[in-house]
C-alpha cells in the first residue's frame, strides 16, 4: 500500500503546506479560466509567484482568495 505525505497530496490539489492556493486551484474554485484570475491578481495586487517544477504560477493565501472572490463577484454586476 502506497502513503503519501500531506504535503505531497497538497501539492497535488494546488495547495502548498503553508495554506496556499495555486492558480488553477482557485480558477476551478472560482469558476473563472486560470487568464482571468492572473488579470484579477494582477490588478488587485493579490498573490505572490511563485516557481516550482510547474513553472511559474500566482498563489493566494486563503485571504487573498476571499478578497479576490469578492472583486470577480462585483466585476461581474
């Protein structure tokens, strides 16, 4: 039987083991493409890049990501 460490099963759903989520994990949370949430963070000043063995990517704190949830929802009124 295979175990893995929470910190590889995190970093598998785009979360890291600091409470960070990854672009595509807050697009899909979002319900909005990994483009419009790159606009949004870079507009708002939201997310912090990072790079790792994916590439470079914007990652939120659980923070950032309610403040950027709120900023799609009023944007779209």
């Amino acid at each position: 039987m295979h175990y893995q460490s929470a910190e590889g099963l995190a970093e598998r759903m785009g979360m890291d083991v600091h409470g960070r989520v990854g672009e595509q994990r807050a697009a899909i949370l979002l319900g909005l493409p990994t483009t419009e949430i790159r606009r949004f963070s870079h507009i708002s000043g939201l997310g912090h890049l990072k790079t790792g063995d994916r590439g470079e990517q914007v990652v939120f704190t659980y923070e950032e990501l309610w403040r950027l949830c709120l900023l799609a929802a009023q944007s779209s009124k």
